[in-house]
C-alpha cells in the first residue's frame, strides 16, 4: 500500500510541475503576445501618424501649386502671345506652345483665306516673306499650302489646327487682314463650325472687317487695333468693338479713361520690354500683346494689385 502511495503522489507531484511548466509557458506566450500586439498597436499608430502628416504636407502643396496656377492664370488672363511669340518660330505650334507653356490666356493668329475658302494662319497674303515661295495664298488651293512650309522648316497652319490642338484651355485672337468679304465670311464659318463663337476675338484695323463679323456673330468680342490717336477717337464711337487696343506711344492715362468711359477695355501693341509692360500695369491696362509671354506673365504676378 505504502508502494502504491509513494507512485500517486509521485504522480501527483509530477502532473503538478507539469501544470505549473504549462501554465508557465501559457504566461510566457500572454506576455509576448502583450507585447506585440502593443508593439504593432504602436507601429500602426505611427504609421497612421505618417500618412495623416504625409497626406497634410500633400494637401498643402497641392494647395500651394494651386495657388501659384491661379495667379499665373490670372497674370495670363492680361497677356495677348503676339503670333506665339517672337523670331523664326511665329505663327507655328512651336511659338504657341512656348506661349502656352509661359502662361499666356490669349494666343493670336493673323489670318489669310487660301482659294478654297479655308482660313489659315499667316501675317499677310503673299506667301514669300513666310515660305519663300512667291505666290498669295489667296490664290493657291489647300494642297499647295499644305505642301509649303515656313523658312524654320514649320508647317502652314490652318486655324482649326490651332482650335484641334489646344481646344479650350485658351482663347484665341484673329487678326483678319483684309478688307475682302469672304475673310470676314471664311473666318465667321470656321468658329461657326467648331462651335467657338465664345472662346474667339475677332480683332482688326479694318472697321467693315469687324462690322461684317458683328452683324454674324454680335455677342463675340472684338478688338479694335488703332493705329494713331485719329482712329481711336473714331473707335470710341464704334459699336461693334469691345476693345480698344493702341500702339504703346499712344498708350495713356487719358486714352484709357476715355475707353472706360465709352464702356470699352483698352489694350495696347506690342509691349515686350520690361519698362513698357510695368508701365502698362501700373496705368491699369486691361490687357496687350506681347513677343514674350514668360516675361510678361512674370511681371504681371509680381507688380498687377490683387483684384
């Protein structure tokens, strides 16, 4: 019996220390299991940390930079990129994508009408100062244009090529040229046909020009382009333009408050110094054309008022 005894308390002592060694291992596992969870918690929480401070620095530039493009869009909404902008590239998309690029809101193209009726974008009828080929455009079909390129090795550019590429992230000015009734009729259908009756200035020094493009398209905006103090006295009284816009020896205190008091803008050609557009901002110039777009987006940002 004592035998028997002995063993089941053997028994008992051994089931007891293997309880304890199981119960040890049990209280090892709970703390290390504590502990990581507490060690992730705090990973997690550091994690969310950096993502919430991440996401704010995000939002802040994203912020900023659309602050900078607004006042850039803003300082572009007074500048007119004069045939794109200066030198061999004018009138290409090489010069209009500088101007793009630079910030510019507005972007011109002088027009001609080719024989067919199709409105392209060149600074006069005769083809040779642009292409070196003598002949007018006026004269030539589409597929001889089309075969032409500029003396910088650029393309002919018909208008709607501008309107393609660029769509409504500008708007565009034409200069239409001459005085000939199916300019006037061969610009009013383009826009017609795109649909662009308000992304597009009708600018011109021809009154009957801008006259014949009011009684087709009135709610458009147009520019007058002055050329001397006589015909911006006469395009005071001009119904038809919104605009008045006068060369920079012309461009004053007094002639500005008579366009604003005639309820028109005033404008002015071509500024590309520094000393002529800052002179243009701080009289208070609506808008005016420029070779160099950076330059004057540039200033308009650091010396136009906020509005």
């Amino acid at each position: 019996m004592s035998g028997n005894r002995r063993k089941r308390e053997q028994t008992k002592k051994i089931l007891i220390i293997l309880l304890m060694l199981v119960l040890c291992i049990l209280s090892v596992y709970y703390i290390f299991s504590l502990a990581h969870s507490r060690n992730e918690a705090r990973q997690a929480e550091t994690a969310a940390a950096e993502e919430a401070e991440q996401a704010a620095a995000e939002a802040a530039e994203e912020e900023a930079a659309q602050e900078a493009e607004t006042a850039k869009s803003t300082a572009g909404s007074r500048v007119y990129a004069h045939r794109g902008s200066a030198g061999d590239d004018e009138l290409s998309f090489a010069a209009y994508d500088k101007a793009v690029e630079a910030g510019a809101g507005y972007i011109e193209a002088d027009m001609v009408v080719s024989a067919d009726g199709t409105v392209y974008v060149a600074h006069e009828d005769e083809s040779k100062p642009m292409t070196g080929y003598d002949g007018y455009f006026s004269g030539m079909s589409d597929s001889q244009i089309d075969s032409l390129t500029t003396r910088s090795g650029n393309k002919v550019l018909k208008l709607t090529d501008l309107f393609d590429k660029y769509g409504d992230s500008v708007t565009y000015i034409v200069d239409i040229k001459y005085n000939a009734p199916r300019n006037a009729e061969a610009f009013v259908k383009t826009v017609k046909e795109y649909g662009n009756e308000n992304n597009v200035v009708a600018a011109s020094f021809l009154p009957k020009a801008l006259s014949a493009v009011e009684e087709e398209l009135p709610d458009m905006t147009k520019i007058y382009l002055c050329s001397d103090q006589g015909t911006f006295n006469a395009g005071l009284g001009y119904s038809f333009a919104d605009i008045l816009c006068v060369p920079a020896d012309i461009m004053n205190a007094d002639n500005l408050k008579a366009a604003h008091d005639n309820s028109k803008q005033f404008s002015a050609w071509t500024l590309n110094t520094e000393e002529e557009i800052k002179n243009a901002i701080e009289l208070g110039v609506d808008a005016y054309f420029t070779d160099d777009s950076a330059l004057a987006v540039r200033l308009e940002e650091e010396n136009r008022p906020a509005e």
